[in-house]
C-alpha cells in the first residue's frame, strides 16, 4: 500500500502547493491563456459540445490538419487545478502541435470542487470518454486509438480511466477502450492530500475515497496485446511528493502496466506542460509514440 514520508501538514503544504513553489506560474498561466485563445480560432475547432447535460460537462474537439483519408488517432487530454481550478479552455494551446502531426484532440471540462467531489468528477470523465468513443468518427478521429492524457489532477483521472471496467459502463465499450494513457504529474494516492490543509478545505476527501479513486491503490489494468499501457512523468524539479506520485504508480501497477516512468530534468510543475506541447521535447515525442505517429 502506499505510504508517504509524512503528514505534518505545514510539510504537506510546502509539497503540494505548486504555485507558492513556482512563483512565475502567473506568468506561465498567462502565455497559456494568449496562446490558448489563439488555438482555439482555429479552423474547425469545435468549442463547448456538451457530453452530458451537468455542469461542466462540455469538451472541445480539435480535428486533425489537413483531413486525410484514415481516422486520426485520438489525443483525450484532461487539465489540472486540484480538480478545483482550471478550465480546458486554459490548455487549449496543447491541441496545435498534435493536430498539425495528425491527431485528432479531445478536451474535456468537468464541474468543480467545492460544489462536487472528485468521484464525481472521476464518473464526468467517464462519461466524457465514452462519448468521445461513440462520436469522434464524425469529427475524422478513430475510437479504437484513443490515448489519454492528465496532467496534475488530469493525471490522476487519465490514470483512473485507464483502470476503468468499460464494459459495465455500456455494452457498446471495449475493455480496451484507451488505447493506451499518460500521467503527467499525477496524484496517484489521495492520502496525503486528504491532510494537506490548503487543499483539504475545498476537496473535502475522506478514507473512502482514499480507497476508490486513488489509482496505485486499485488493481493494475489489463494489458492486451499491447494495449492499456501507461507512462508516467514528472519535471526533475518537482518537489519530492510529486515525484514520489509519479513512481508509486509504476511500485503499485507494476512494469507490465507501466513501461515508462521518468523524471525530465529541470522541468516543474507547470513547463513539464509546456514540454508535452513543445515538438523538440522528449516529452511531445513519448505522446506522438502512443498515438501512433
């Protein structure tokens, strides 16, 4: 079971609390929303399509450049903020360099906490992935190679998804259904955060939560023939919690489920987002082999 070093909780605070550890995040969230805005001008872009009918439940679609005759595999990719802040409209800048290689990209928004909890919000992205399996053919995407992606708290639900039982969700879904996902980041146990005081206040967790929606303390997905694999990131100067996240999800689902598991140095909380973005960065390339590309 996964443990962390300590629940003291001014230690907990200085650990999760990335943006007193990043003090530049307001100006890395400001390049994020001028370019954001510019992606989302782009032609063709689908903004707002509802998945559902509750709050927060819309995505945006971004189709590949330039058509092509066969389906574009499929980049679903869900933004951070503790689950509490955040919009996808704020990561729309990611889209642009995936759809100019081809991909098609999905981006999902989801209600947040106070008003709801996060195994609701983990049942949104559920739903919002099952639609995108039974829609994104009309939008020239292809069901049967959807990759998911999360960072932060998207990578706590990009994990959870990967560990989804989908068949039970709808006799339509494919145990298989993401091809294959990508936690950049990730909370993959909930413990230390249900201690930790700046967060705690909003997100509400309690024990059985810590049970059922933390990803390393659930049962390793099934990899079939290749499919259901996951990799794992975190930025090299992330503080040491962040870190440990990201590799108690390899100890916990073992090598099989998760291959890859890396530090990328000097990256922190907010440009290992930047890097998934960035065609020059291992990290943009690592999501291009997932998707096929």
């Amino acid at each position: 079971m996964p443990t962390t070093p300590s629940f003291d909780p001014a230690w907990l605070d200085r650990e999760y609390n990335n943006r007193a550890l990043v003090p530049e995040h307001v100006d890395i969230f400001a390049r994020w929303a001028r370019d954001s805005a510019l992606a989302r001008q782009a032609p063709g872009a689908l903004i707002d399509v509802p998945y559902g009918s509750g709050a927060g439940e819309m995505l945006d679609i971004f189709p590949a450049e330039g058509g092509g005759a066969a389906p574009a595999p499929v980049l679903f990719f869900i933004h951070g903020g503790w689950w509490r802040s955040l919009d996808k409209a704020d990561h729309s800048f990611v889209a642009p360099p995936f759809t100019r290689r081809g991909a098609c990209v999905v981006m999902p928004n989801y209600a947040l906490c106070p008003a709801v909890t996060i195994p609701h919000i983990t049942l949104q992205m559920v739903q919002a992935l099952a639609w995108t399996f039974r829609h994104v053919a009309a939008h020239g995407g292809d069901p049967r190679r959807i990759t998911v992606v999360g960072h932060s708290a998207g990578g706590h639900l990009a994990s959870m998804l990967m560990n989804c039982l989908w068949p039970q969700v709808g006799a339509d879904l494919p145990a298989d259904l993401p091809k294959n996902g990508m936690t950049i980041s990730g909370v993959h146990d909930l413990e230390p955060v249900m201690h930790t005081p700046f967060v705690q206040t909003s997100l509400g967790i309690t024990p059985d939560q810590v049970a059922r929606v933390s990803p390393a303390r659930l049962p390793a997905p099934v990899v079939r023939q290749g499919r259901g694999q996951t990799e794992a990131f975190a930025g090299g100067i992330e503080s040491s919690e962040f870190r440990r996240q990201t590799r108690i999800l390899q100890e916990a689902w073992g090598r099989k489920a998760v291959p890859v598991c890396e530090e990328l140095p000097g990256l922190n909380h907010f440009t290992v987002v930047d890097a998934l973005a960035d065609p020059a960065h291992r990290l943009h390339a690592r999501a291009l082999g997932l998707l096929g590309l």
